[in-house]
C-alpha cells in the first residue's frame, strides 16, 4: 500500500527556498504573499491541476494551462527544458523544471504577466535560480501543497 501512495497524491509540487535572501526566501509564496486570497482561486486551480496531471501532461487527469521552453543557459552547453504554468485568467506565471523519474515539479520563479509576451529575461532569471540552486550544498526546497487545498 505504501508504494501506491506517491501514485494516488499525483506529482509532488515544490518551491526553490533562496539563501541568504531577504526574507523568508520562497521563490513563489513570497510573490504570492501580497495577493488576497480570492485572486488565488487561479493559481490554486491550475497547481491542482498540474498535481494531477503531471508533466507532459495526463489530460484524464487535469488540464493545466502549461508552455514548454527549451532554453539553453547561460554558460551550458545543453538546453534546459522550463515550463511555465499559466493561470489564466489571472495575471500569474509560474516557471518550472521538472522531473519525470521522481514526480516532481520544482518551481523556481514566479510573475505577475503586466503584457501579453513573455519576457526573455523571464527564463534567463530561471537559468540564474536553476544554477545557484544546484551549487548549494545543502539545497531546500518547500512545499506549495497549502497553495492546492
């Protein structure tokens, strides 16, 4: 029953927490923290979504509004594959990575869309998180699973 368990819960979702950084560091709920909790209802909805669908996405299982980005960083020599997960038709953009094998979304920048393109700059500061991410000894990453109740 135990190994069913990851399976029944859907694709686990968590936040890069940045270190040092002014406060407390969430990448995403710090971005989100100034909205009141009724412009939520389309972030919330879509994270469900994603949570049950997964990356590619299941369409029996959910339908989240997701645009994949190949993008090759900075100083890397392979391209990097971002997501960003669109909660429409709120003004939020959420930028991903994820990880088929373990069933795992980490989400490492989070955007209020003032127009309709995406900014460049965008996935170039994803680029920036991915890496400083990667270098720490001791990386942390929390939950986004109170942002899906």
């Amino acid at each position: 029953m135990k190994g069913n368990l990851p399976a029944a819960a859907g694709w686990q979702l968590l936040e890069v927490v940045r270190r040092p950084d002014v406060g407390r560091g969430f990448v995403v709920s710090d971005e989100l923290q100034a909205e009141p909790v009724g412009a939520l209802r389309h972030v919330r909805r879509e994270l469900r979504a994603l949570r049950a669908a997964g990356i590619p996405p299941d369409s029996a299982l959910g339908a989240p509004d997701v645009e994949r980005i190949v993008f090759t960083c900075p100083d890397d020599r392979s391209s990097t594959t971002f997501y960003v997960l669109k909660c429409k038709p709120g003004h939020w953009r959420l930028y991903f990575v994820a990880d088929a094998n373990k069933r795992r979304i980490t989400f490492l920048f989070a955007v209020a869309k003032k127009t309709q393109r995406r900014d460049t700059d965008d996935v170039k500061k994803c680029c920036a998180r991915l890496k400083e991410y990667e270098a720490q000894t001791n990386p942390v990453l929390g939950s986004l699973d109170y942002l899906c109740s």
